[in-house]
C-alpha cells in the first residue's frame, strides 16, 4: 500500500487509522501530496478515456477477453465511434 502519511479515520473509531496493520505489518510505503495531481482526476480522465482505450486496443488486434469486456461491448463501441 502506497499512500500519504495522513491518518485515514473513515471505517474506524476517531482515534485509530484504518491502514495501521497494513503499516503495523510493513506492507505500507509513504508517499508525498503533489500539488495539482489528484488520483480523482486521474480516474475520471481513465473513465473518459475508456471507450476510445479500448477502440485503440481492438483495432491492434486485442480480442475482448483480452481487454476483459464482452464482445456485444466491444461491438458497441465499434458502432457507436463509426456511427458518432
């Protein structure tokens, strides 16, 4: 688990932090806030982005299983881009 060093209460009591056994077990690295770069930005440009990521990828000859969609899926993002 990779995160800043902020203690995260949501899920516990006020005083505890819900990675404290990820951090207690040595699984957890402390990372620092950028300023300007937001993991929710991230997610909603991947979210933005998915159909084209994956009208790129089936033209490159990836079969739907690869990209882990079904095939009326990727016949539907096929239609839609030609038709758009």
């Amino acid at each position: 688990m990779a995160h800043d060093d902020i203690p995260y209460t949501m899920g516990a009591d006020a005083t505890n932090d819900v990675y404290y056994d990820i951090k207690k077990a040595g699984m957890w690295r402390t990372t620092q806030r950028t300023q300007g770069v937001s993991t929710s930005d991230v997610v909603l440009r991947i979210i933005k982005d998915y159909d084209m990521y994956v009208e790129r990828n089936l033209k490159r000859d990836y079969t739907p299983s690869d990209l882990g969609i079904s095939h009326f899926k990727a016949l539907r993002i096929k239609l839609r881009r030609k038709y758009a």
